[in-house]
C-alpha cells in the first residue's frame, strides 16, 4: 500500500525581504471583499472573474502573487463561513490582518543542499538562507510543496509542506492506542503498557504562570512579549513529550509487526466535557495533534494506523460487553455481569483494540483474531478478573 505523509517545517530565515506583507493584505482583502459579496468560495470562479483585474491593479507584484492571494481568499473565506455558521465568527464578514504570503513551486525554490530559498519580489528574485535544526535535516530528501512567509515580531519565517510517499505494509496484529490528557496507554498483543506523559502538570504550571505576568504585568507590550515567549515555551514542552510517546509506541508497533489503532476525533467530545470544569483556559490538551504525530511517524516506519469509533469504548467490557460501572477507587472500572475489574485506560485500549480485530482491518489471520483470554467465553473469566494495572513509566 502506497501513503503520502506530509508535514509542514517552519524555518527562521536570515535576511531581507522587500516589504510585500502590507500590499498583499490589501490584495487579498480586495479579493475577500468580492468573494464575500458574491459567496464565492471555488478558487476557479475566483481565479476567472478577478484574475485579470487584479493583475492590472498590482502590476508590481509577479502574477502568480495574484494566483496565491485567490487560493488563500477562498480558504479564508470558506473558514470563515464554518464559524459563523456555528456563531464564532467575529465580525459581519472576514478580514484578513496577518503578515503572511502564500507561495507556490514558481514564486519560490528551495536549494535543500546548502538550505537557501529564492523568492520572487517585486525587485526580482531574492536569495535568504533558512535555518534550520537537526530535525530538519531529513527533509533533505523529500518532496517540496507549497510555502508560506511570515512575518512575526520583526522577524521572517518560510514554512514549507514536505511530502514523502511511503510504503505501508500489511501487519499481522494490532495495538490500541488510548490517548489520554496524562498518559498514553497501550494493548498490545501481549499485554498493557502505559506511559505518564505529564502533560497535565506542564499545563498548569504554565495556567499559573500567565495568571502571574497578567496580574502583575499590567497591559502592554511587555506583557504580550511575555505571554508569547512563555506560550511557545509550553508549546515546544509538551511537543517534546509528545515525540518521545509516539516514539514509543511506534517502537512496540514495529516489534509486534502490529497496525496501531486509534479513537477517531468525532467522539473525543464526551471526555472534553467531563474535564471542562477545570477551567476553560487551562484545558489546553491537543489530543489531535498528539495523534498527528504517531500517524506519521508509524507510517515512515511502514506502520498502518486505523481509526475506529470511539463510541462505547470506555463503558463498555471488553470480554463480556455489558455497561462498566465505576468501581469507587481512582480510575478503575467494573463489570458487575464477569467480575473484570480494571483502569479505565487500560479498558480504553483494550477495547479499541478489540474493534479493530472484530473489523478484520489490519489483516490478521482468522485464526488469531480472538486469542482465547479475549473472547466473550466465561473460560478466560478467572484469568482477568484482576487485571492489574499496567506498569507505569515516568519519564
Ligand atoms: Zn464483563
């Protein structure tokens, strides 16, 4: 099976650019005016009805500035119409206020060997270096996509979208991985295993933090440069821990030659709202993005992932399937038809491995699909009726 991994890498650049951020918005805001009025939102129509006109208006810029300008004010556009429909939006129609250019393959290239872009300006072509870190360093053999130059804080960023196609093989077994705000545990053919991300903790320090610059640091610039420093500090935290659990469970999926198996986002709600009474702010907990990373890095190993529905899969028993209930002590479930007692993560796993073998997609042979401790049978009851928690490492 062939996939397509893409990623996006953002690069800090060393170097001038002629001043386009200003002129671009206005082009892009013209655009935005007249696709708002007409409810457009197909790039072709766009393209058709103002292409010519607006080439005439920003003859400074080289064409293809226009062609981007109506890519980025249809998806604008688009984006703006989902919130308002769910009544998020701000403002009557959208604006665009960013410093940011989109760039496709012929308003920019990318010398990967020495990392140097050439972009077009209105004074022609202009060479900036990029740097970049170690983690860049494997894009150097990936394909090239479109690009965005940004303006931040007085400094100058390219993010660029690298492809890579991959070859997926078919395994032979399955892991379930249950995402959770502190942890991620896994069900593996041979077992359970958690890891303690911390994350939870990292988040609240840094909740505590800004309340702290905001009660102290009264408006201003200062305290928006701090608040900014201090965010991307939490960001680049929790990412970290982030790597190393996806690496992890990359790392047990290629030792069993197993697919990983994942809670499709739709159902994730449910779990939100019973930690909503935390507090709004402090619930930042990008459960997606903690997934993003372990699909891809799975699939540059060859791994398949699948998502499954996540309904029912941390109320119902994973061997006899009847309603859990809670058991009183932390985190723990109970099944009052088989007698299973266990960690509502570990059930979490468990069951989400289970869907997956119940579904045949990860191509395991008939035979294997329900390994006798798994069935619905009351022969494996004894066996499970302790399901001791998995072990548990801190990093
Ligand atoms: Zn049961």
């Amino acid at each position: 099976m062939g996939e397509t991994v893409k990623l996006t890498a953002c690069f800090k650049i060393e170097g001038e650019v002629p001043d386009m951020f200003n002129l671009y918005k206005q082009l892009v805001n013209e655009l935005l005016n007249y696709a708002f009025l007409k409810n457009i939102t197909s790039f072709k129509r766009l393209k058709s009805e103002k292409y010519y006109e607006m080439r005439g208006k920003y003859p400074e810029f080289p064409s293809h500035y226009v062609y981007t300008a109506c890519q980025m004010t249809c998806s604008i556009y688009k984006s703006f119409r989902k919130l308002k429909r769910k009544g998020k939006a701000k403002g009557d129609k959208p604006v665009f206020r960013k410093d940011v250019i989109m760039l496709d393959d012929i308003l920019f290239t990318l010398k990967l060997d020495d990392w140097v872009a050439a972009i077009a300006t209105p004074n022609g072509r202009v060479k900036l270096k990029l740097l970049h870190g170690k983690y860049h360093e494997k894009f150097k053999y990936w394909k090239i996509g479109q690009a965005w130059l940004i303006k931040r804080n007085n400094d100058l960023f390219l993010n660029v979208v690298f492809s890579k196609d991959v070859e997926v093989e078919k395994p032979i077994n399955v892991i379930g991985a249950d995402v959770n705000e502190n942890n991620v545990t896994i069900a593996k053919p041979n077992g359970f295993e958690r890891r303690v991300t911390g994350e939870k903790n990292i988040r609240i320090a840094y909740f505590l933090k800004r309340r702290r610059i905001q009660s102290k640091i009264k408006g201003g610039k200062i305290r928006r440069k701090l608040l900014a420093k201090y965010g991307e500090r939490e960001k680049n935290r929790v990412l970290d821990v982030y790597h190393v659990v996806a690496n992890w469970v990359v790392k047990e999926a290629l030792k069993s030659n197993s697919a990983i198996a994942l809670e499709d986002i739709k159902n994730i709600r449910k779990r939100i709202k019973f930690s909503r009474e935390m507090n709004g702010r402090l619930h930042r907990w990008s459960f997606r993005k903690l997934q993003k990373i372990i699909e891809y890095k799975a699939k540059l190993n060859g791994i398949p992932v699948v998502y499954i529905d996540a309904k029912g899969t941390s109320t119902y028993c994973p061997i006899c399937g009847a309603k859990l209930s809670p058991n009183g002590q932390y985190r723990t479930m109970k099944c009052k038809r088989c007698g299973l007692i266990a960690d509502r993560d570990v059930i979490g796993a468990w069951n989400i491995r289970l869907k997956v073998l119940k579904t045949d997609r990860c191509g395991e042979p008939r035979s294997r699909r329900k390994p006798p401790n798994e069935t619905g049978g009351r022969k494996g009851d004894k066996i499970l009726q302790n399901v001791k928690p998995p072990r548990t490492v801190t990093r």
